[in-house]
C-alpha cells in the first residue's frame, strides 16, 4: 500500500513528518558535520519560514503530540497524584540522634 500526501508519496516516517510540517527536518534539527556558514543559512531560513507562518509552532506541537500519541500512548497514561498522600514517619529505631 502507497500512502500520498497531496501528491507526494510517503514511505518512512519521516516522509510524513516533513510532508505534515511542510519543512525537511534537517531545517530545524541541523546535520552532523555542518559548518558555521551553514548553520547560520539554516538558521535564517528558519526564522523567515516562522516571521512567515506565526501559527507554525503551533502546528508542529500538534503533529508531535499526534506522533507520539501514536507511536508511544503509553507516555499519555498519566497517573494523577493524590493531593492528600499518607505522610511515611520514620521511626526512631533505637540510634542515637547527631
């Protein structure tokens, strides 16, 4: 089964992500082994793509949220904390205090 994105065929995970976001990862992640001139490149690129698109940031914190949901929905199985917890007293076992 072939999966497409507005004409664009997906076939890795990653496919995915950057055809969601609109952006290659390595924009924002950067590559191993680049040199100052082109971190500086990708990082003005990036700052134009989010003075462009103020809902940007927004967006990729849904396709994250959305991406570990469903390929991690354990993370999401929060156990809520007791605002009344029974408090654990030591008990003096026969020591000496400092």
């Amino acid at each position: 089964m072939r999966a497409f994105i507005s004409g664009h065929q997906a076939v890795s995970a990653t496919d995915f992500v950057e055809l969601a976001l609109g952006t290659p990862l390595e924009l924002w992640l950067g590559v191993e082994g680049e040199s100052e001139m082109e971190r500086a490149a990708r990082m003005d690129a990036a700052r134009d793509i989010l003075a462009d698109n103020p809902g940007f940031p927004d967006r990729v914190s849904r396709v994250a949220a959305e991406a570990i949901e469903a390929f991690a929905p354990e993370i999401f199985n929060v156990i809520a904390l007791s605002a009344r917890r029974p408090v654990r007293r030591r008990q003096n076992r026969g020591g000496v205090a400092a």
